[in-house]
C-alpha cells in the first residue's frame, strides 16, 4: 500500500494512521483499485499485518450490505464495521457506483 498524504481517496478523517480508499461498485460486488487508495500516517510492521487480514472481512461485509440494502449506492448513509482491532468506516456518498471507506485502528 502507497503511503501519501497528499490525496485522500477515502472517507476523510482527521486522524492518523488511516487507510482510506474509493472501491469501484459493480452490482453487489466491490473491487479495489491500488491506484485510487491511499494511507494517511503511519502504520507499523504488525498493524499493517492485521489490517491485510482484516481488508477482506470488511469487503465481505460491505458487500453483503449491498446485497441487502443496508449499503445502497444512490443514497448517502454511512456504516460502520469492526474488525481484529480496526474500524471500517463505509458510504456511497449517493456515488452511483462507488463505495468510499476509512480503515483506522479501533480507538479504546
């Protein structure tokens, strides 16, 4: 994963480490494009292992959302997910086709 922190392609959010992306919607299905990601901060060695594991629960999650309304891509409504320490942050925006997330460690 690129590490800047001049373009934020995600849900923003003003603290740091997060990983932020905008996921390309097709049907119920989410596909992520590296080139449309970005992480704000640093993670270190071990987060950045667990947030690997945890990336593609909160895909199946969101996509599941889809399937189910829960997540709808004509209207705006934000979700949140947890996950092996991490907080997943999800909306539409009301996109028509996107999906724009914000991955964070879960503040305790």
């Amino acid at each position: 994963m690129p590490l800047t922190d001049a373009i934020q392609w995600g849900l923003k959010r003003s603290f740091t480490p997060n990983f932020g992306a905008r996921l390309v919607q097709e049907g119920n299905r989410l596909h992520y494009l590296a080139d449309r990601a970005n992480i704000t901060g640093k993670f270190g060695d071990a987060e950045c292992l667990k947030l690997e594991e945890a990336f593609p629960h909160f895909i199946r999650q969101m996509e599941l959302m889809l399937s189910t309304g829960e997540l709808n891509p004509c209207h705006a409504h934000s979700v949140t997910l947890y996950h092996n320490a991490f907080t997943c942050e999800a909306d539409t925006l009301g996109s028509c086709g996107y999906v724009y997330i914000v991955i964070y460690p879960t503040q305790r």
